[in-house]
C-alpha cells in the first residue's frame, strides 16, 4: 500500500482510507450486521489500509472498534460528531461534545482517537465551532483522548466550500475533510493552495458518488450545468459526458478514473472510499493506486468541468 505523509500530523497514513459512512456503511446501510462490517474492516487492514474513517452519525463506530481490536497500534483512526443535535436543530455545547467523544471511544474500544472532527459543518455554524467547541476538543487532546483536531464540511450543501476557508485561515484544525471529483474539482482553487500553505492534512470524500457511478444520473447533472453555464454544452457529449474515459486505453471504467483524478491531485492526501463488499474494497484500493490520469485526458476534464462548483457528485 503506498502511503503519504498527512500534512502537520507527520503520521504517515495510507492514501487509500476506509470510509465507514456514505451510502455503504460497511454494508450495514443494507443490511449488513455489524459482524459482517467489522470482516470488511480486518480486510482493509490486511490490504495495508491504515486510516479509517467513522463517525457517531454512521452506526459503524462499534463495527470498527471490533475490527481493530488487538490491531489498534495499526490504525489512524478518525471519528466525528456532527454540531448540530437533535430535531430541534440546537447546536452542540461543549458538555456535549465531551460526552459524545467518551461515547466515541467506548464503541469504538479505544481510550483516543487519532483525530476528532467537528462533522458537516454548515458556514452559520463555523463561528459556534470555533468559540464554543474548539476550546473544548483542546482540552480533551490535552488530556489525551484526542491527537489531532479536524473539521468536515457539508459538501452536498456547501459545493462551493464556504466554510472550509475559514477554518483554514483560523488554523485550529490538523486535517480537514473535504468534497472533491472529476465533475466539481473546485477544492483545486478554493482549498488546497491554503492547505498546503498551513500544512494541514487533506481526506478527500465524494471521490465517486451516484453521478460517477450511475451513467443517468451523470447525464442528468450534466444537463443541469450546462443550462447554468458551467459546463460548455459544445465541448462534452450529454449522452455520454465521459464516455472519453472508457474508449481510452489503460483506463478501466469511470469510476477507476474517478479515484486515480483525486489521488493525483497536489494536496489531496488520503482518498476515501466505503464499500460493504470485499472484492469492491479491493477493486478501489487498486484503483486509488493505480498511476496519474494521462495528461490530454486531465486537460480535457479540466476543460469541461474546471468551473464547476455547484453539485457534489452524488
């Protein structure tokens, strides 16, 4: 497994991580017990994965905390807890965020975790974050519970990352999460080059969604930005918007092209991927390591879809 330094942290991780959320959640998401989930996480393990991925939100901390047990030592290990609680949409008080991160760390079976993410985070409720529940992760890394601070951002709202350059110029977080594709490769513009300028360790989500997987929904997408404007509808074939990527030779299917685009990408650091599967999660992990993109293809992607920033991919 090729590995990557993870920006501030120094650790250095695999570039393929275990997502243990989106539409999957290791399989539970359709039906799969936590016994299976926790097989999908050994095999990544096994496969020479070690960042993985959950969250409180996901169902899958416990899935997770039997995967790794007794292979703790081999694990990056990153979870997250959303801002928001409740139906009543009240934000998180810091008691709150201290009593969600112990119950983190007893599902998950563990007395830290490796980074912490505020989740999802909406730009309305940075300011809350950054006054209220920062503070409050410092003391539990100072107490040793939390390594390192991340934040998230709500790619399918936020498309045009709102919130995450601010995060960035507060310099709070260690690592931050951040939506990034073939078809809104926005990130390019608006958050790497202050990544890379802080230093802080980049996941990348939505490398493949629904439009990447599921050739109507593309088509569908495709023909919404081209009646915004972001996309020339001269330039691409609305039948088949990236069927330039499945006649080229070397390049397996879409979605293989999906994943080689943002592993390539300068500061894109960790690509995650979720799947339930096992012959899934390896076709992925070969995929995320497979060599860059040729170059006519990356110009003729960033041609098309270079200005995009207003769907997530899913």
């Amino acid at each position: 497994m090729q590995t990557v330094r993870l920006g501030r942290t120094n650790a250095q991780v695999s570039v393929a991580g275990l997502g243990c959320g989106g539409h999957s959640r290791l399989g539970m998401a359709q039906g799969a017990d936590a016994h299976h989930a926790a097989g999908v996480v050994r095999r990544a393990l096994d496969l020479g994965v070690t960042f993985i991925d959950t969250a409180r939100a996901y169902g899958t901390e416990a899935a997770v905390g039997e995967g790794i047990a007794g292979r703790r030592d081999q694990v990056f290990l990153s979870t997250k807890a959303s801002p928001r609680q409740g139906r009543d949409g009240a934000l998180m008080t810091a008691a709150e965020l201290a009593e969600g991160l112990e119950g983190s760390l007893r599902r998950l079976a563990t007395d830290r975790v490796d980074v912490f993410h505020l989740h999802g985070v909406q730009p309305d409720q940075y300011d809350h974050c950054a006054q209220v529940l920062v503070p409050e992760l410092k003391r539990q890394q100072a107490a040793g519970k939390i390594r390192f601070l991340g934040i998230t951002e709500h790619f399918g709202s936020d498309t045009g990352h709102t919130m995450l350059p601010r995060a960035l110029e507060g310099d709070h977080f260690d690592v931050i999460m951040v939506g990034f594709n073939l078809v809104n490769p926005s990130a390019r513009q608006r958050v790497f080059p202050l990544t890379r300028a802080h230093d802080v360790g980049t996941l990348i989500m939505f490398a493949v969604r629904r439009q990447l997987s599921d050739p109507a929904a593309l088509r569908e997408a495709v023909a919404g930005l081209i009646a915004r404007g972001e996309v020339d509808g001269g330039q691409v074939d609305a039948a088949d918007p990236l069927g330039f990527l499945r006649d080229r030779a070397g390049i397996g299917s879409v979605v293989e092209a999906a994943y080689r685009f943002c592993r390539h990408e300068p500061g894109a650091d960790v690509i995650l991927t979720g799947t339930g599967n096992v012959a899934h999660l390896e076709a992925n992990l070969a995929a995320i390591q497979a060599p860059p993109l040729p170059a006519e293809i990356q110009t003729r992607l960033a041609t098309l879809f270079g200005r995009v920033d207003s769907v997530s991919g899913n």
